[in-house]
C-alpha cells in the first residue's frame, strides 16, 4: 500500500510543479493526504469505497 500512497502523490501533487521550500511542500502533501487521499480515493481493500464512506457504514 505504501508505494501506491507514493505513486499517487508523486504523480498526482509532485511532478511538474517547483516547489520554494520544505514548509510549502510539507503543507501541501499534508492536505493532499488529510482532503483527498483519506477522504475521497476508492481503496479497493475497502470494497472499492473512500475511507470516510467505510467508516460510516461500518460505524453503524
């Protein structure tokens, strides 16, 4: 699971853009993760559902 995280934050956020310093990456690879890939990418370990979704049928 760790090299698709990396795979998808590579492609997805990394590549093609510069970056001024380490604080303006950290902070964007940190809300990368917090906004979309928790929240919203379909896992499929999880039955092809988001991460927020699986937790709120299973809470129940």
């Amino acid at each position: 699971m760790a090299e698709s995280l990396f795979s998808n934050l590579k492609n997805e956020l990394i590549d093609g853009r510069s970056w001024p310093n380490r604080t303006v990456t950290r902070t964007a690879i940190f809300e990368w993760i917090e906004s979309w890939y928790n929240l919203q990418r379909l896992h499929s370990s999880l039955g092809y559902r988001s991460p927020a979704d699986y937790e709120t049928v299973f809470a129940a």
